[in-house]
C-alpha cells in the first residue's frame, strides 16, 4: 500500500493550506509527504534553456521555503512540461494527491480550474481539493451516498477521516423525482413521494450497517433529502471540515471527465474536498 501523500504546489498563498493539510494528514497516519513542483510551458524552444533553469532554481527555492516553513520533513520535486500529466502520472506511487484551489466561495471568484478537475478525474489515487477558506470554525465530515460501490469507497474514506479528526461523520444521500417533458407532472403523488425517501433510507441504512463495529466512537448524522445532489452536498458541506465523494472510471478515452456530481461540487468548493475513484 502506497504511504506517501504528493502535494501539488504553486505560487499561489493557498499553497500553504495545501501543504498544511497534507502535514497534519501524513503525521497522523505514518505517511511521508512529497511537494512537486511543475513549471510549466515548456515547449523547447531555442533559448528557453535558460529560462528554463531560472524558473527551475526559483521553483525549487519555493519548495524550499515550503519545507522551512513546516519544520523538515518532507522531501520535494521538480518537474518541467504538462502539470496535469505530471501530477497524474506521480499519483500512480501515491496514497494521496492534495491539490491548492483558490476559489474562495460563491461570489467571490470564479469557479475551479478545469486543471484541477482534470487532475482529480485523471489521477490513480484519493484527490484532496483545500480551498482557500478558514477552516477554523468548521466541524464535521460529510459524505455523498447514493449506493454504487463506489460510495461504498467515499465512505470508507471519510469514516476514516472522521474518526482520525473526532468529527461526526454526515452521511447524505439525496433523492430526486423521476423528470418529465414540462408541465406533465406538476404534482407527484405524495405516495410516490414517501416511497422514494423510505427507499433511499434504507439504501443508506444498508451502507452505514457495518461502520458501528468498526467505529464504535464515529458519531453518525443521517439525512435523506430530496433535491439536486450537489446542491443539497454542498449546503451541509457549508460548515463541514472536509467533504467526501465517489467518482466512476470512465475508461481511457474520457479519462479526464468527473462524474456531473463531483464536477460540480469541485467547480464549487464548499470546503476541503476529497474525490474518491
């Protein structure tokens, strides 16, 4: 099993909440923590040699710095050309990949990089997204079920989690009617209604049953709701520490798209995320 967390750093300030992230995380666990850094752009064109080389040294001076500012520790990389099929490929030897965002919430900036979500979809291990938001008042782990086994991954993930940071884990699943050309059924029938809920109740029931005698301190919240799931996700991850999803294989050909769900919680980061495959 692979023990190292990789840290995607860059100049940005949420670098450090990045890094700081990955620290607390490889300290509590037992695993070794890697900061690589890509410079990118580079195409071989002549004279860029040197160019190359100045961004290099300053590249590596950052990491440095990095290193400084947490204690030692930690070992650091390098890399020239593509970021994201860098970050990929070193995600194939990793336990976990954190990535920075600065996207600091709605209204004030604009939505995930496409980068970053690449990233995430296109990478062999966990992605952690950390947001560059104050965590401080925060409490609490959620994650998103809606009963594939890959769910059953997420939760597993933020079980871990939860009881690694003696939070209560929030467990979400959301249920939406089936849809209709407009205006065909503008009332659904409150049975209907009531059937859908107490079958994604006990869907959730089903994928929660074992966590109790693996976690006999985890604190579980439960809620079942209708809506739109990134929606109703993001509004309890309002005030989580970290939130936790499940995203399909696409295969090879579409290797760098998300699920439509976990697209839209990263372009829209309520809090740390996490990305589960």
């Amino acid at each position: 099993m692979a023990e190292k967390i990789i840290v995607g750093v860059s100049g940005a300030p949420v670098s450090d909440r990045a890094v700081d992230w990955a620290v607390a995380r490889g300290t509590a666990r037992g695993q070794s923590v890697e900061l690589i850094a890509v410079v990118g752009g580079v195409v071989g064109a002549v004279g860029e040699a040197s160019v190359l080389e100045r961004a290099t040294r300053s590249a590596q001076d950052m990491l440095d710095a990095q290193v400084a500012r947490v204690g030692g520790g930690l070992t650091t990389r390098v890399l020239s050309g593509n970021p994201v099929a860098h970050l990929i490929d070193a995600s194939m030897d990793a336990a976990l990949l954190v990535l920075g965002s600065d996207y600091r919430g709605p209204d004030r900036g604009p939505t995930r990089g496409a980068h970053g979500i690449r990233i995430a979809a296109g990478a062999h291990c966990p992605v952690v997204v950390v947001p560059d938001i104050d965590l401080e008042q925060r409490a609490g782990v959620v994650v998103g079920l809606d009963g594939s086994a890959i769910s059953e991954r997420a939760l597993a993930f933020a079980a871990a989690e939860a009881d690694r940071l003696g939070e209560k884990l929030v467990a979400v699943s959301v249920w939406s009617p089936l849809t209709a050309p407009r205006n065909t059924l503008a009332v659904y029938p409150e049975l209907y209604l009531a059937n859908m809920q107490a079958v994604t109740e006990e869907a959730q029931s089903l994928a929660l049953a074992g966590l109790a005698s693996q976690y006999p301190d985890l604190v579980i919240e439960r809620v079942v709701e209708k809506g739109y799931p990134s929606h109703v996700i993001n509004a309890h991850a309002a005030h989580a520490r970290l939130i936790v999803l499940g995203t399909h294989g696409r295969g090879a050909l579409a290797r760098f798209l998300l699920g439509s769900i976990s697209q839209e919680v990263l372009e829209r980061l309520a809090t740390v995320t996490a990305v589960v495959r």
